[in-house]
C-alpha cells in the first residue's frame, strides 16, 4: 500500500514538473483542447476561478489584436507609410496639416505588442500544464486544489511568486521593454532628417553599424579615438585612486600616526559636498582666468597677458580631468580599504618581519594581495563606472575641446558624453542606440572575463 502510494505521488510530482511539450503529447483531449480554450481543463474539473482567469486572459488578448495589435504588427512592420502633409483647405483659405503616421509609436506600440505575445504564449503554456496536471490528479483519485487552496499556496510554498510578481512586472514595464526599444533604434534611420511625426523613418539594418566602423568614414574616425580615451581615461581613473587611497589608509592607520580620526574627517570632508559642486568649482579654478592661472601670473611663472589651458588643451585637459578625478576619488577609496587593512591577520606581518621582509615586500606580498582578493569585484564595478563617468567630464570640461576632426565631439569626450551629444544636441538617436550597444558589449565582456579570472571568483571561500 504504502508502495503504492509512492508510486501515485512520484506520477503527481512528474505531472506537476512536466514542460508544455510533455503535457500536451501526453494530455487527453481536454488537456489539447486547453491550447487553443484557455482554463478548460480547469473549468471542466471545477476550478472556475482559475479557468475563467485564463479564458478572460485570452479573450482579453484576442480582443486587443482585433482592435490594435494587428494594426500594431503591421506597423512595426513598415514603421508608417503616410507622412503628414500640409495641404490648403480651399473653405478657409489656409493650409492645414493633415496627420501622418508616427514611426517611434509605431515602434513602440510594435515592440509592446511583442511582449504581450510572449505573455500570451506563457499563459498558453500554463492553461495546457494546469489541465494537465489536473488530469493526472483525477486519474490518481485525488483531490482538485480549490480557489482557496491556490490563493494559500500563494502565501506559502509559493510565496517567491508572489513576492516577485510585482517587482518582475516593474522590471518589465520599465527597464527591459525600453532597453528592446533603444536597441531596435540602431537598426533604423531615426535621425535629426527623420523625426516623427513630421517625417517618417525606416528599418535600414545594420547600415549604422557599418557606418560606424566604415574605412574613412568620419564617425569611425570619431569612434576610435573616442573609444581609446574611454579606455585610457577608465584605467588611469580606477587605478591611480585605487592605490592612492590604499597608501592613504595605509598611512592613516600605521601605528605611529597619530589622531587617526581627525585625518579620516579631513579626507571625508570632501565626499560631503556634492560631487557637482565640486567638479564645477575646479572648472572655475582652473579655466583661463581663473585662481590658478592668476596666481601664476603674479608670481612670474607665466606672461600678464599668458594663461596656461588646463582644460582647452587636448593633452593638458585629459591630465586635468585625471588628477582632479584622483582629487574627488581617493577619500571614497580610503573609506573602503581601511576596513579591509584592518582585518589582515596581523600574524602575517609579524611572520614576515621575523623572515626580514622589508616594507615594500610586505606590501607586495600581502597587504595588495589581500586587498585585490577582497575588492576585485569592487575595481571591476569602478572600472565599470568610470567608462560611463558622464559627471566628470560633462562638467568639468565638456567633453571639449572641439574639433572639427570629429563628428560631434570633442578630445576629452567619452563614449557616454558623445551619445549625450548625438542624440540630445544632434538628434542621431539611432547613431546613440549603436554606441550604446556597443558600450554595453564591450563591458559585459570585460567584466565577465576580468571577474572569471580572478581569485575571488576561482577561490571564493578563503584567501590563502
């Protein structure tokens, strides 16, 4: 008996687990006919609030392709085909426009129109699933959950469903259907010559793409001297506030430096004004008749009439943004490693001193081995950051000085703070959807190959 009703729950347990495919081949007819009449297998075993849910859900979805999604589909499709006109209206003696298509709602409304499809797909999914789990109760003899019985499965062993149900369709709503929307974009012509409603613009592949890394073309070569300052700034930012702040700390907490609090407050101090603050006020020191260029003038270091260009010299601006950058991050770093150096077995240092380690030894074979063990993941979302640090450079130098060399942009500009420029100043919203994607890969890539490289990935449970 007993083996019985194991072999009776292991049958329940494989339904319940069964994929769509399983269930569909394998259902009687009412678990069929559930794929095409939503809840049927429900309705027909008395779970009626359920079955009229997913018949309503279907209805629901069959009504709005009827009215819109169809209509929707075949926009997404052209992305308009009637530009809006302006014609004369002979009665009132005036012209008139007369309204087009829209190719961004188009797009939209296309790409929402997609997610409702998938959702309609799942639910398909599930209303052949419940049927045939259902079934399977039935032929068991078992009981069929009531409403009830769902509504407290929802407070218990499926309670991480209900928790999520809504932060999902957040997730949905806000982040992953705009980010489908933006990346569809780059495939179209969506440009300062095509804005809707007044114009109309069309799918056009992966001609922005193309263009982007076109021999001689000026975007590509924009791109690349673009991306290489990204990278050189991302590195030189990182890794000069990483181990300048490390030192800082480092210094702050050896045993003979004393009021130990006092020179962490000071440091702090800096992290409380707002960044913006003061990333303008050091554009206003160092701009050409500014504090410093002043200063300088009155000490004889350069002519009356002379100003050193800190932030309009290509060369110069990029070694200003970097050291100011080192002056805004290197607090924040000496926050975080000071609790990190504080945790270091103090036994290692003494075992190395007993072995004739000298302080740079020390520091080399310990303390900077600790330190990246424990805050890789940290550098790799700094890194991260700094490839997409638009404060720094938006408001320190704005991404200038200009040139006529590239395509909207200056030579401190970074791939963030040329998208800003080509899709708020200059309207290339498909160019900024492609620099985007791009941005994305590119750190995605490094990122995940950086991290899975690392002891903190490899060897997780302990430092040795």
């Amino acid at each position: 008996m007993a083996g019985k009703k194991r072999k009776s729950s292991s049958m329940y347990t494989a339904a319940h687990n069964a994929g769509f495919g399983t269930a569909f081949m394998q259902g009687n007819g009412i678990t069929k006919l559930s794929a095409i009449i939503f809840g049927l297998g429900n309705l027909i075993h008395k779970q009626i609030i359920r079955g009229v849910i997913m018949l309503s859900m279907e209805i629901a979805y069959i009504y709005y392709m009827i009215s819109f999604g169809l209509d929707s589909i075949k926009n997404f499709i052209t992305l308009g085909t009637k530009e809006q006109e302006e014609v004369f209206n002979e009665a009132k003696q005036i012209y008139e426009y007369v309204i087009g298509d829209n190719s961004m709602l188009c797009l939209l409304y296309g790409v929402i129109t997609i997610f409702l499809t998938l959702g309609f797909i799942l639910f398909l999914r599930t209303s052949v699933k419940s049927a045939y789990e259902n079934q399977k109760r039935a032929e068991q003899g078992k009981s069929i959950p009531t409403f009830k019985d769902d509504l407290s499965s929802l407070l218990e062993q499926n309670l991480h469903k209900t928790l999520l149900f809504f932060p999902v369709i957040g997730v949905l709503c806000f982040t992953i259907v705009p980010l489908v929307f933006m990346i569809l974009i780059a495939f179209t012509s969506y440009d300062r010559n095509h804005q809707p409603p007044g114009n109309l613009f069309d799918w056009v592949g992966l001609d922005n793409f193309k263009a982007m890394f076109a021999n001689g073309s000026k975007l590509s070569h924009t791109f690349w001297p673009v991306l290489g300052w990204t990278f050189i700034w991302a590195i030189c930012a990182t890794f000069t506030c990483y181990i300048l702040g490390m030192l800082l700390a480092m210094l702050i907490n050896r045993e003979g430096t004393r009021f130990k609090g006092f020179w962490r407050f000071i440091f702090v101090l800096s992290i409380a004004v707002p960044q913006f603050v003061s990333l303008l006020t050091m554009k206003t020191i160092f701009n050409a008749n500014g504090p410093v260029n002043i200063m300088l003038r009155h000490i004889g270091v350069i002519g009356s009439t002379q100003s050193i260009p800190f932030l309009t010299d290509p060369t110069l601006a990029k070694i200003t943004i970097i050291l100011v950058n080192i002056w805004i991050g290197v607090p924040f770093t000496m926050l975080t490693t000071t609790g990190i150096l504080q945790n270091i077995p103090k036994d290692l240092y003494e075992a190395a001193k007993v072995d004739g380690a000298n302080a740079f030894v020390t520091y080399f074979k310990i303390t900077l081995p600790y330190m990246l063990f424990v805050t890789t993941p940290l550098l790799i979302t700094q890194f991260v950051g700094n490839i997409n640090n638009f404060n720094v450079i938006f408001l320190l130098s704005g991404g200038g000085p200009d040139t006529v060399d590239y395509y909207f942009a200056g030579k401190t500009d970074l791939l963030v703070t040329w998208l800003y420029k080509l899709t708020i100043t200059n309207k290339d919203y498909n160019l900024g959807a492609v620099i985007s994607i791009l941005v994305f890969i590119i750190m995605a890539t490094l990122s995940l190959l950086t991290y899975r490289h690392t002891s903190s990935y490899k060897d997780e449970e302990a430092f040795q």
